[in-house]
C-alpha cells in the first residue's frame, strides 16, 4: 500500500480539483438557464477527472498484476535452482526502480554467485552517511560489504568495518527487525575476527549465533557451517574440510529438507566456509 499511496493522493487531488472547478464553472454558466446551465459543464468536467482517475486506477492495478508476475517467476526459480544468474534477472526486472535497499540485496545476491566486480560496484557507490536514518538499510549495507569482503579476501577491510559498527550492529540484530537476518551478521563477525587473528572474539560471535539458533533454526545447520569457517580461517584447514564432510552428509539425509535448491544453498555455504585461504 505504501507503493502506491502517491496514486492515491495524485487521485484524491484530481477528485477535488475536478469538483471546484466544474462547481466554479458551472456557477459561471448558470447565466438565466438556471439550475441546467450549472449541471451541464459540472457534469462534463466531472467526467473528465473520472476519466483521470480510472486511468490511475488502471495503474495501480497493472503495476500490481505486474509485481505479481514478477515475484511469482523470482519465486519459481528460487524454488527451483536458488540463487544464480537467472534468479538475478528475475531480480533485476521485479525491481525496475530499486530503491537503496533493493540495490544492496542485489549486490548479495551477486557476491552468492561470485560476480563481485559487479556487488563492488553497486556498494562503492554507496556511504554508510546514506543510511543514517533506516537502520535496516545501514545494518544490511554493512553485512553485504562485510560478505564482499570476507569473499574477496579483503578481511582488514571487513574487521575496519566490523569495528566502526559493532555496537550498532550489535543491537540492531538483536531486535525485531533484525533477527530475521541475524544468522547472516554473526556469520560474517565471527570469520571477520577469526581472519584478523581475534579467536576470542569470533566465539564471542558463534555463541550468539548459537543463542539465536536455539530459537529460529530448527534444521541447525547455520552454526556448524560458521565454526567450519573459523576453523579454517584460524588454521585448521584439514579439520575443517573434515567436518564440512561430516555436515554435508547430514544436509543430504536431512528428511526436514526436500528441496535440492535448499540443500545447495547449504552446500553453497559449506563450499564458501571451507575456502576462505
């Protein structure tokens, strides 16, 4: 609803505009024919803001039936294959004008499939100063250039980030807003400070992640694939790689996960956590 509420004011507007003046004009034409000479522009110029108003309507509806398409086929794909290129596309022509959220959850999207020039230069065109008032923006802004940097080996850029916006972050993903996508900050917290030499501080983080697994993963698979990164980031590569077997074999007997799309992403992730050098 909040999409369209400028339809709704732009017909709103035109309703009354429509009704002052063909009651102004109609007064005018009244002249001696009396109450027919009103009624007669009146009407005319109250259809015409009708008119107005049903090719907003029209809009509204096709805009609607369209964003429908377009999220059901976004749908079918991740359904189907999860994220890859043609889940991008679907992406890019659901959000033809994207906003500054949009933007970033794009340029995640195309560090999942590994097209980081392209995440990089969506983020680089962006400041933290942007997102001074929407914490959600400014909270996935920071997780997605972490995930960038974490992907790219940049990992003294990731803990300098990490570092400025700790303690926002910190509470932003203990809230309600946040916990949806918590999993994916502690992830990126802990491997960020594991790869700068902090162990302390990257258990610190899994534990947190352990405490929000207790209440929202029921799979929990989430936590064992953040310890098989640190693992490996604070060197243990062949223990690691060990236990992402060990982990891949529970994915792939999972009887809770049915679809192969789902046990990808794991296996994604698994991949991602047992390469980082």
């Amino acid at each position: 609803m909040k999409k369209y509420s400028l339809f709704i004011k732009m017909a709103g507007f035109v309703l009354a505009a429509a009704l002052v003046l063909a009651t102004v004009v109609g007064l005018l034409s009244m002249g001696h024919d009396g109450f027919s000479g009103f009624i007669k522009p009146f009407l005319a110029i109250m259809a015409g803001g009708g008119l107005v108003i049903l090719l907003i309507i029209y809009t509204i509806l096709k805009d609607s039936y369209d964003s429908k398409h377009k999220y059901a086929e976004m749908n079918r794909i991740m359904a189907e294959k999860g994220i890859c290129d043609e889940y991008i596309e679907a992406y890019k022509a659901a959000h033809p004008n994207m906003s500054a959220f949009d933007r970033i959850q794009l340029a995640d999207l195309l560090t999942t499939v590994r097209r980081y020039d392209e995440a990089e230069r969506i983020l680089s065109s962006m400041k933290l100063g942007f997102f001074s008032s929407d914490d959600l923006e400014k909270a996935t802004y920071c997780v997605a250039a972490m995930n960038l940097y974490l992907n790219t080996e940049r990992y003294a850029d990731s803990f300098e980030l990490l570092k400025k916006e700790k303690s926002f972050l910190n509470i932003f993903f203990q809230s309600p807003v946040g916990k949806q996508s918590a999993p994916a900050y502690y992830d990126c917290a802990a491997c960020t400070c594991a790869a700068n030499g902090y162990e302390g501080t990257a258990e610190e983080y899994i534990q947190m992640e352990e405490r929000w697994a207790e209440k929202h993963d029921s799979l929990g698979f989430y936590v064992p694939i953040t310890r098989i990164a640190v693992k490996n980031l604070t060197g243990d590569p062949r223990g690691a790689r060990a236990d992402a077997e060990e982990l891949r074999r529970k994915i792939e007997s999972c009887e809770k996960l049915q679809s192969k799309a789902a046990k990808d992403a794991y296996f994604r992730m698994i991949e991602n956590a047992v390469n980082y050098k």
